[in-house]
C-alpha cells in the first residue's frame, strides 16, 4: 500500500484503499471520484493527512488552517471536521478520530487492521 511519495524531501501525494491526497494540485479522491471540498475543508484534511497517525491539536489546527490565536474560542474547527466526515461518508469514522479535548488524528485506512484484531497498525512510511 503507498502511502506518500516523497520527491526533493516534498511530499506530494498521500493514497491508500480510499483516499487519496495530491498535496501539489490540492486535490482529493475517494474511491476513485473527485471530492468536492471547499478551500478550509482542503487544507484542513491535507493539514491531518500530513500528520497521519499523529494527534493534531485544536490549537495547531486553528492556527495552521485559520491563523487563529490560541485566545480566540470558535466552533469552526467542529464544523468543518463536521463537513469533513459528511464528506468521508461510510469512512469517515475510520479516518477522522476526535481526541476529546486536545483535538484530531488521521488514520490511513489499512484493511488488514479490519480484519485481524490486535494487529499493530503499520508506521506511516515515506516511499520514494
């Protein structure tokens, strides 16, 4: 399963099962068809796709999508990760886990991890 190439240490493409991300024309694919995705539902997405596996924190997010401050309290981010999982219809639940009170993480879809419990989830791997 590829899941980011990597050229000139930029990565420019995320792709599993599902989803896949062009980070250099800024454009999604779920199975195969064109997500519509406004310019904040984009960023946000490529912004955890990038940090796959890892916890994003609100404020990160924030700061990073919207160039909020951390003072400022805005129920933004809930939408647009609202947007976001509408849009990742029957994986959305897979690919987007809300860490209540600190914020989100990606998970690349792996269907061995489906199937066999207690498997560990691959690292997220940079290929060339």
């Amino acid at each position: 399963m590829e899941r980011i190439r990597e050229i000139s240490g930029q990565s420019l493409m995320y792709r599993d099962t599902h989803l896949t991300v062009d980070f250099q024309k800024q454009v999604a694919t779920l199975d195969s068809s064109p997500m519509t995705l406004t310019k904040k539902e984009y960023e946000l997405l490529a912004l955890l796709v990038g940090y796959a596996g890892d916890i994003v924190p609100r404020e990160e997010q924030l700061m990073r999508v919207w160039g909020y401050s951390t003072e400022i309290r805005t129920r933004t981010l809930d939408v647009h990760i609202r947007h976001l999982r509408k849009k990742l219809g029957a994986y959305a639940s897979h690919y987007i886990e809300t860490i209540f009170g600190i914020g989100h993480r990606f998970q690349p879809y792996d269907t061995s991890r489906r199937a066999q419990v207690g498997v560990d989830v691959q690292t997220f791997a940079l290929t060339a």
